[in-house]
C-alpha cells in the first residue's frame, strides 16, 4: 500500500510540474480553467488531505504532508515545506513561504550546514485567513480564524483571531470585529 501511495504522489507530481503548469495563465486568457482544473486533479493525488473547489496557482511547491480545505488557494510560486494544515476559505497571495523547520545551529565547533535541521513544528492556518503576497510563516506557528497577514510580513508568532498583523516582526494593527 505504502509503494502505491508513492506511486500515486509521483504521479501526480510529474503531472502538476508538466501540464498543470503549461496552462498558468489567469482569467480571462485561453487555457487558465484548464490549468486550474489539471492543477485541481494532481493536488488531490499529492496531499495528505485535499478539500473541495481548491485552486492551486501555477508554479507553487508543497510538501504531500501538506492538508488544504474546502475553497482554499495556494498562490503563484507559494512554497510550502512540511506538515501544514490549512483550514477553509484560506487566500494566499503570490509568493507567501511557509516552513515548518530551520538548521540546527547550537554547536559552535561544527559548521551549520553540517548539524541537520531541528525537529519540525506543524504550522496551522486556520479557516477564513487572508495570507498576503510574499508573506513568511515561521515554525510552529498558529494563525487563527479570520487573521489577515499583510503583504511582507513575517509571522514569527501566533496570530489571534480576527486580528490584522503587518511588518518584519509581525504586529497586531488592528482586530477585524472592533
């Protein structure tokens, strides 16, 4: 079972870096539904789990460890590494980079390409969060339900609910229900 899951993500793989990124043009140019739809089909057999109506933009790379909800996007060139879970009606902008682990770097007497990486921290997006253009989410970070995260920010820490964050560290600008 295990050798066909592989398979199937190879597969699917293959296919998402071949035709689903051929036809990446948005609407209204000739051939964007069907990107979106061959995107659609190939995401479904790489991830953990795959919501409804997704739409996934040309060129991102995820992790197969990675979970999207119903309704939710992946923006152009969005790079996603390890276990990510996405709610629903989550938008993502272009260029947004989520990790989920960072090298090693405590021992002084060796290198710190030569230490490996720390152990990896889940980030989770919660439903209904707008992740703004070249935003980047660090390690083990919570976003929660209804967060906007302006464009550019890195997010270091976890967002609260409903709350609108900005800059490099990201800060609390203002709550969406106030």
């Amino acid at each position: 079972m295990k050798g066909c899951k592989k398979i199937k993500i190879g597969l699917g793989r293959f296919l998402y870096g071949t035709l689903g990124n051929l036809f990446f043009f948005c609407s209204p140019f000739p051939g964007w539904r069907i990107g979106r739809k061959i995107r659609r089909w190939c995401v479904k057999r790489i991830l953990d789990k795959c919501g409804e109506k997704v739409n996934i933009e040309d060129h991102a790379m995820f992790s197969s460890k990675m979970s999207l909800g119903d309704r939710s996007s992946i923006g152009k060139r969005c790079h996603i590494q390890g276990r990510v879970v996405i709610g629903d009606d989550v938008m993502m902008g272009p260029d947004v980079k989520i990790f989920t682990t960072n090298h090693q770097y405590d021992d002084i007497a060796i290198p710190m390409n030569q230490q490996g990486n720390q152990m990896e921290k889940i980030v989770t997006i919660d439903d209904d969060v707008w992740i703004g253009a070249n935003v980047i989410i660090l390690p083990g970070v919570h976003v929660k339900k209804g967060a906007i995260l302006g464009a550019g920010s890195v997010i270091r820490r976890n967002v609260e609910e409903y709350a609108i964050v900005m800059g490099n560290p990201a800060e609390v600008v203002k709550y969406r229900n106030q």
